[in-house]
C-alpha cells in the first residue's frame, strides 16, 4: 500500500506541476485528441456497411455495428440510401475532418510545449535572480547549471512524452469504447489480452526508472566538475594535474553515459517488442473467435479495426511513458529545484533609496556560517563621503562585513542602518542600485568594451560621450583607441584578450560610469603591478569626499588623505586606527 501511494503522489505532482504552469491548456488537448479518437472511430464504423455493401453474400444489417447502429440511422435520416458512393463519401469526410482535427491538436501541442518550456525557463531565471546571497554560496554550481541547461532539455522531452501519453491513453480509451460498442465479446478477450502486456513493461518501467534518477546524478556531477576544470585550467596545467583531474572527469563521463546507455536499450526493446505482441493478441483472440464461437468476420474486422487502433495507442503509451520515465529524474530534478528556490527567496521592505543624506550605522552587528562565528557585536558609523580602508587578515570577515553593508547577507544579529531606516525596509535592488562593487578578480563579460562599462546601454551620442570620459578618467582610454575596433573589441574568454590592469581598469570605469553613492573596493588593487596600483589608487583618491569609498586591503595604510579612516577587524572585533 505505501508502494502504490508514492507512485501515486509521485505522478500527481508531476501533474500537478503541468497543471500550474498550464491549467486549461491541459484540457483543451486532451479534448482534442477525444474529438480525434472519435471521427477515426466514426470513420472506421463505415468499412463495415462499405464491405457489406460489395459482398454477393450478404446485403447490409445496420444490427451488425451493433450499439454503433446510430450512425447509419443518422445518415438516412438526413436522406441518403446506402450506396457504396454514399459509404465512401461519408468515410472520406470523417477522416478528412479528422486530419484536420489533428493538424489543429497537434499545432497546438506544439505551441503548448513552446509556451511551458519558456515559462519554466523564465521561472527558473526569476526565482534564482531572488534567491539569498548566503544560499547561493552555499549552492552547488553545478546543479545550477545543469538544470539550466542538460535537466531543462530533458524536461522538455519529458513534458513532450508524458503528454504523447496522456493523448494516446485517451484514444485507447475512445477505440476500445467504440471496439466494446460493436462487439463486446471479441473486445473483452482483446482487453484481457493487453493488460496481461502490462507485465512485462512495469518492470521495465522500474529498471528505466532507477536509470533516468542515476542519470541525473551523474549529470549534476558532471556540470560541477566541467566548471571546476575550465575555472581552475591554468592551475591544474601549471602543476601537472590536468591529467590526473580529467581522469575524474572522464570516470563521471563513462557513468553518466553508461545510465543514458541502458535508457537507450530499454526504450529499444520496448519499440521491437511492441508489434510482435499487438499481432499475437489479435491473432489468438480472432481465431478463437471464428472457430470456437463461429462468429461472422465481418463485426470482428470492424472491432478489430478499432482495437488494432487501440492497442496501437496502448502500445505507443507504453513506449512514450517509458520514455518519459527515462528523463523523470530530470523532471523530478527541476520541480524539486524550482522549489527550492522558492522556498530560499529574498523578502525585501517598500522604501526607496536614492542616496545617503547622513551616515550608514551598524549596530551590534554579528555573523555566523552556521555555527561558525565570523565577527560579533561590532558597531560602526560610516558618514556620507567618508573613505574607510578596512585592514584585517584572510579570514577576519572584512569581505562579509561589506557584503552586511551592501544587502547582500543578513546579519544574524543586530541591524544595518541607512539615515536612520533599516536595511531590510528598503524594496529589491534599491540599495545596490547605487552601489559601485570592485572585486579583486575583475568580472567581465564576453562583449563589447563598451556593453562591459555601460551594461549595455544603448550606443546614444550622450551615453558613448560619458563613456570616453570615465575612460579618461581611469586611465584606459588611450589603450582602448589603440585597438582596431575601439570600443566596440570583443573581450573574450573572461577578458584574456587583456592585461591585468587593463582589464581591472574597465571594471572600475564599469562602476565609475554607473555614478553610485556607495563605491566599495575589495582588494581591488592586489592582483596588480605595482605602477597600476598606484594608479588606481590615484584615482581612488580623486573621488575622495566625493563618494562613500569603502576600501579592503591586506596592506598597511600610510597615506595624508583628510577623508580616510583606517579600521582593522581582529579577533571578531574590529578597532579603529585613525
């Protein structure tokens, strides 16, 4: 009984999830497809009257389509006579009908399965845009970007087979109703016969199963350990270990395919044994039929008209739910994931925030990874166009300190106050909208020179005005113009194209050029030489008093700047210097 109650809940919220992301879109296709099921049945009710109307033997009995009957009885109600012209047209019309019938369902399929896949896309990007700061470092990037890419994929397939199933179910139903309406006798022993089918695919459902979860598995591995390669490539040449960690990657590689492998051959057997057994079935059941109850063939041919339709679709049911079954990890994966995201999102407060009038105060402000205390009980009073250079060992919280600061993390205890409100009251991005961030890595994109400073603004006379002059003001703009395409050079593979200093010169134009209140630096300055170093560090200096800079560095501070205030953090603490 627990068994059969988490398949149960298992394909419910699979359902349940295309019905939320759906909802009446569902029902029209299936509708669809009964309307389908239903001119075929009309259509195919009309051999029997057409092969009755050609024999020399037997002249036509309406009481041979059985419960069926009313379809005749319509067509000389609207006055024709039964002439083998008149069968062929009505047979023609109804399937005409039907093709158009399923021209319009499966259109829409097609236009259902675009709309759901570019949804879950959308959600996805959405939900992970609004996830904590705290939970995405915490996050496994390579589930991230494998349901973004390989797990979304292979929910589409899902979504498209789970659907071909439903469809192909109800047409088994619809034939097999109009096959019992003809002749009950001869569509019970054909029932009986598919359901016993029904054993042998359930244990190839459970085997295709257990492959698609160990699919996902070793996919989500995969994505991780492709990242870590490529990021960390110039490490692992360096020292000789790209060989011995392509050795992991190629043993995840082997058990991922090995899993798609045994889908592949399942869904193969299930393809090869599909006909062999249909024709088995409706063989053993019309022998028995004509020579042991000397039933007429011509009903028979009729209900087996109907029921080699039916058993066609229960068989292309089988195929596509093990098919289906083949991706349901992924399936499972995103719905999960899609949940998860969910469930870590941000809430934000309903305030503004244009600029700082005053001051930026924290109060008893502590953090904690767990239960690793970071910092504690530290109170500090940042006012507007203060420069504070926050010096501490790796390790000290100086960088968490900041990201408190800036809404990125959450305190775990005390509060962050901007001119008097919390932090927490301001609405989504309005903080950050005026914060400039320099990294010590520069972050750069694979664009343009000018979509990497602007962000892609657009190309106006004014904003490519505003962009040459924070070029000039931070020392890149005779390197830029050097180049053949000037502003418009590719910067590729996270900006190899370009030195060190140059690169990091964009991203502080980046940030200069999105005139923020708030400018923090987190060694921003360490990766470079020491002639580019002082440059920016030149130019730090000139927006003095101008900006709230808060700078992080590892080294010691001796400069005459009247706007620079010197705090180190130690032992959780943190004490001022100057």
């Amino acid at each position: 009984m627990n068994k059969l109650n988490k398949v149960v809940s298992n394909n419910f919220e699979t359902f349940s999830f295309f019905y939320k992301n759906l909802r009446s879109k569902i029902f029209i296709v299936l509708l669809l497809s009964i309307f389908v099921g239903v001119l075929d049945g009309i259509g195919l009710s009309m051999f029997l009257p057409l092969l009755q109307s050609v024999s020399e033997t037997e002249s036509f009995n309406g009481e041979h389509l059985g419960s069926l009957k009313f379809i005749v009885d319509f067509i000389e109600a609207l006055g024709f006579n039964l002439t083998v012209g008149v069968i062929l047209l009505f047979l023609l019309f109804f399937f005409v009908i039907k093709g158009i019938v399923r021209y319009l369902s499966g259109a829409y399929l097609v236009k259902v399965q675009q709309f759901f896949i570019t949804k879950i896309r959308i959600n996805l990007l959405d939900a992970l845009n609004k996830i904590s700061f705290k939970y995405f470092v915490k996050s496994d990037i390579g589930q991230i970007q494998n349901v973004f890419t390989l797990e979304v994929n292979r929910l589409y397939r899902g979504f498209k087979n789970y659907f071909t199933a439903l469809e192909q179910g109800v047409l088994v139903i619809v034939y097999t109703s109009f096959a019992f309406l003809v002749d009950v006798q001869f569509a019970l022993l054909v029932t009986v016969g598919g359901l016993v089918t029904n054993f042998i695919y359930r244990y190839i459902y459970k085997i295709t199963r257990k492959a698609s979860k160990d699919f996902t598995t070793g996919s989500n591995l995969y994505q991780g350990q492709v990242i870590q390669h490529i990021t960390n490539f110039k490490y692992l040449k360096a020292t000789a270990f790209l060989i011995k960690f392509g050795k992991r990657l190629k043993t995840t590689i082997r058990e991922v395919e090995r899993s798609n492998r045994k889908i592949g051959i399942l869904n193969a057997f299930v393809m090869a044994v599909r006909e062999p057994l249909l024709i088995t079935i409706v063989v053993a059941v019309i022998y028995y039929q004509v020579t042991f109850l000397n039933k007429s063939l011509g009903p028979i041919l009729i209900s087996l008209l109907f029921f080699y339709r039916a058993l066609g679709a229960l068989m292309n049911v089988q195929n596509s739910w093990n098919n289906y079954l083949g991706v349901s990890g992924s399936v499972s994966n995103v719905i999960d994931f899609q949940k998860e995201l969910q469930n870590k999102k941000e809430t934000f407060g309903t305030k503004e925030f244009n600029d700082i009038k005053a001051e930026i105060k924290l109060v008893n402000l502590s953090f904690s990874y767990d239960d690793e205390v970071i910092f504690k009980d530290i109170n500090l009073t940042i006012k507007k166009n203060d420069f504070i250079v926050i010096k501490g060992h790796s390790g000290s919280g100086k960088t968490t300190l900041v990201n408190i600061i800036c809404g990125l993390l959450k305190p775990t205890k005390g509060e962050v106050y901007v001119d008097s409100i919390n932090i927490k009251e301001f609405a989504s991005d309005e903080l950050q909208k005026q914060i400039g961030y320099i990294t010590q890595e520069p972050v750069i994109f694979n664009d343009s020179i000018f979509n990497n400073v602007t962000l892609w603004q657009n190309k106006t006379q004014e904003n490519l005005n505003e962009f040459k002059r924070i070029l000039k003001k931070t020392g890149a703009y005779d390197f830029v113009y050097a180049l053949l395409k000037g502003e418009d050079e590719m910067l590729t593979n996270l900006g190899s194209n370009f030195s060190g200093g140059q690169k990091q010169r964009l991203a502080i134009a980046r940030e200069l050029y999105k005139k923020p209140s708030i400018l923090i630096v987190d060694e921003g300055t360490s990766a470079l030489d020491e002639a580019n170093k002082q440059i920016i560090k030149q130019l730090l200096f000139e927006y003095s008093g101008k900006l709230t800079i808060i700078l992080i560095s590892h080294e010691s501070r001796n400069t005459n700047n009247k706007y620079e205030r010197i705090i180190e953090m130690d032992n959780r603490n943190l004490k001022i210097i100057k």
